[in-house]
C-alpha cells in the first residue's frame, strides 16, 4: 500500500492472511534485475574494450573515372534554326552519326551556292594574278631590252664623241700649222722676200683652218651633248618602265592577298556548311534533348542535347572535412555504399557489414569546393572480391566510409565525446619509402 492517508491500512488488516498478499510481499524480484544488470555491465565492460576501427564518412555520387567518360552536352558551333531531327532521347549513336540538321539564321550565309561563288572569284583572282606576273615579265624584259640598247647608244655616241676630239686635235694641228706658215711668210715678206699674194694664200688657208677649228669644237659639243640626251632619254625610258614594273607587282601582290582572303573564307564558308550537321562527339547514348520541335532557333555555343558515353569507368567522387583531409592518402581504401542496394552498416566493424564495395582513393583535390569541403575521387578496388554493381549509373548517390587506425571502443566514445579528430594514419606504402 502506498499510505498515503496517515489513517494506514496495515495497522487494521493483516495483508500475510491474503494469498495475494503473502504472494507479493515474500517475492524476491529484484534479485533477477540485479543478475540482468550486472550481466549487461560486464558485457557493456568486454564491448568496450573491442576493437573498433575509426573512419571518415562521406557522401558523394558515382561519376566516371576520366573526364571525356562523363555526361556531356553537345552544343552547335554555329547560330541556326532546327529543321529536322534524326535521333530520339535513349538510342544509341555511334561517333560521327548525324543527330540533327539546323539552318542559317544569319543573312551573310543565306546564298545556296555561297561556297561556289566564293571559288569562281577565287578563280578569276588567280587569273588576274597571271596576267600580272605576265606584265611584270613583259616589263623586265623592257628594260632588259632598253638597258642593251641604252648600252649600244652610249658606245655609238662615246665612239662619236672620240671622233670628233680627234677631228678637233687634227684641226689644232693644222691650225697651229698655218698660223706658223702664215707668221714665216710675213716675215719674208717684210724681208722682200715674198709677194704679197703669197702672203694673202696663207691668211686665207690660216682663217679656213681656225674656221675648221672652230667647226670641230661645235661638232665635239654636240656629240658631248647628243651622249648626255642618250643617257637621259633611256634613263626616263628605263624609270618609267621600272615604275611600270613596281605598280604591276603592287597589284600582283594586292591581288595575292586577295586570293589568299577569298581562299579563308572560303575555307570557312565549306567549314561552316559541313556544321549545318550536328553530329555525336563520341558513342553514347541521347539522354535529353534541350531543344525541341522544329523551326527553334538558337544561339552559337549552346546546348542541344545531352550524350551519356557508352563506354566509361565507374568512380566515385565524395567530400571530406578539412580537419581530416590529412587522415587521407592516395591509394587507401574506402568501403562505399551505394543508394538503392541493400546493405547493413556498422561503420567501426567493416567485416561485419554487408552490402558495402571496395574502392580506392585515387585522386584528392588540391582546393577546396564550394561547399567548404575537398573533392576526393574513388575507383573499384581490383583486390576486392566484390565486383560493384553493374546496375549502378552515374549520379546516384553514394555513402563513403575511408577506413583508419584499429582503437578500442572505449577510446574511440572518449574521442567522440571531447571532439578529437581521429589518429593521424600513415599508409604502409609512406612508412617503406621513409625507411628506403
């Protein structure tokens, strides 16, 4: 009775002459909670001292081991309209296979024969630069021929010139001569010794020899002159063909540049037809098409559709906190759980899981993600005897656990509890090349 009136029951009924009283009065039961209680401190005492293995745990998604491996879209390089489609979302494509078939939109490229056009003016250029080289020879061969006559008229003239300083020295000589003659036959003549007709004879032959003289001079002066006007006559001749010859390369070469322009474009404009087929990058399958119907236009460089590749390595990427990105080296192992397969977990105890895959860590980000944690990407262990699942695809969700250092249970709550990080772990691998 639990008395709580002062008035007690006890003191007026005795509950020993009930059997239900004697039966509760004189039962023993907490000696069976007793037992219970110091069996479950000795089992909670040997569990503590069990091993326990400390762990990261992570979660991520599955991905592909190399980039060009990973879900990609496809974009066009050009700005179009959609006019037909030969796909639909889920087939297969091979590399190279014709998934849609987009127009122009832009009124520069609107002509049909666009690429033919821009060949017959490539055509009619590289004729233009025929003839040019056929002028510039022309011309060369103008002034060769110039030069050679130029060449002979200065011999001629050179040779006249000679000449006439001959003629002129002859009639120095013969002038000199008859002045001699004429002065002796004054001298006779004052001396009685010759007639004055003899005297007039000399003077007449002296006037005609300095007349004679005089005559040779101007014939000199003219060849002289005649040799300066040969020179600039072919000169002018030889420039003026020579600027002939400059303008017709000038043009050449314009024209060169031109032919070379038209030849880009031209290249670009056959490019640029060719990208009129937006073919698939790789196998794969067409998972979305981001554009629909016909007739949509769309800009340069963006998506179309999205191709999942066929052929792909299964990886595993995942985040780990800064504080235990040193707990974690290249080439350890993970356990993964992967979303949708059954698994039992117990985080501490990985041989008494079930469900979970090995992995290894591969590759470790070297700065920090968006999240404020590091990227950490995972492939299947060979060594584990556990294949992944072949059901698996990439962007299902996965649970990592990266595995440490054995500590005791009791060890490991006491960690849990004062929020220290895990031990610090060095794989086998480091402690061999530091003992090399």
């Amino acid at each position: 009775m639990l008395n709580i009136s002062k008035k007690s029951v006890h003191k007026h009924i005795k509950l020993s002459d009930y059997k239900s009283g004697t039966y509760v009065v004189n039962k023993k039961y907490y000696k069976q909670f007793n037992r219970l209680s110091i069996a479950f401190l000795v089992l909670l005492v040997i569990i503590l001292f069990l091993p326990w293995t400390q762990n990261i745990t992570g979660t991520g998604n599955v991905t592909t081991l190399k980039p060009n491996q990973r879900p990609q879209s496809i974009q066009s390089v050009i700005s179009g309209r959609i006019e037909q489609w030969f796909i639909q979302e889920g087939d297969f494509v091979k590399k190279g296979d014709t998934i849609l078939r987009v127009s122009e939109i832009k009124s520069d490229y609107f002509d049909d024969k666009l690429v033919e056009r821009t060949g017959d003016q490539i055509q009619s250029k590289s004729q233009s630069i025929q003839a040019y080289q056929d002028k510039v020879r022309a011309l060369q061969s103008q002034i060769s021929a110039l030069q050679a006559e130029q060449k002979l008229k200065l011999q001629q003239a050179q040779l006249k010139v000679k000449s006439s300083r001959i003629d002129l020295e002859a009639a120095e000589t013969n002038q000199s001569i008859a002045q001699t003659q004429y002065d002796r036959i004054i001298a006779l003549q004052s001396e009685g010794l010759k007639a004055t007709k003899d005297v007039e004879e000399k003077r007449m032959k002296l006037q005609a020899t300095q007349a004679k003289y005089i005559s040779q001079q101007n014939k000199l002066s003219e060849a002289e002159i005649e040799l300066s006007r040969i020179n600039a006559m072919y000169a002018d001749k030889i420039a003026k063909a020579q600027s002939d010859l400059y303008t017709a390369q000038s043009l050449q070469f314009n024209t060169q540049a031109e032919v070379s322009k038209l030849e880009n474009s031209y290249s670009n404009y056959e490019k640029r037809s060719s990208l009129r087929f937006v073919t698939a990058p790789q196998d794969g399958y067409i998972n979305k098409a981001l554009k629909g119907g016909v007739g949509e236009t769309f800009k340069e460089g963006e998506s179309l559709v999205t191709i999942m590749p066929s052929d792909y390595e299964l990886a595993v990427e995942t985040y780990v906190r800064p504080i235990d990105l040193p707990l974690i080296h290249i080439g350890e192992k993970v356990r993964i759980q992967f979303d949708g397969w059954p698994a039992i977990v117990f985080s501490g105890w990985e041989s008494a899981s079930y469900g979970t895959y090995g992995a290894k860590i591969v590759a470790i980000e070297n700065f920090i993600s968006p999240n404020g944690m590091y990227r950490v990407i995972l492939s299947p262990d060979v060594e584990d005897e556990q294949e992944w699942p072949k059901g698996i695809r990439v962007g299902s969700g996965a649970r990592t656990i990266a595995l440490l250092n054995d500590v005791p249970i009791w060890y490991e709550i006491w960690r849990q509890l004062n929020g220290f990080p895990p031990d610090f772990y060095t794989p086998k691998n480091s402690n061999k090349e530091a003992t090399k």
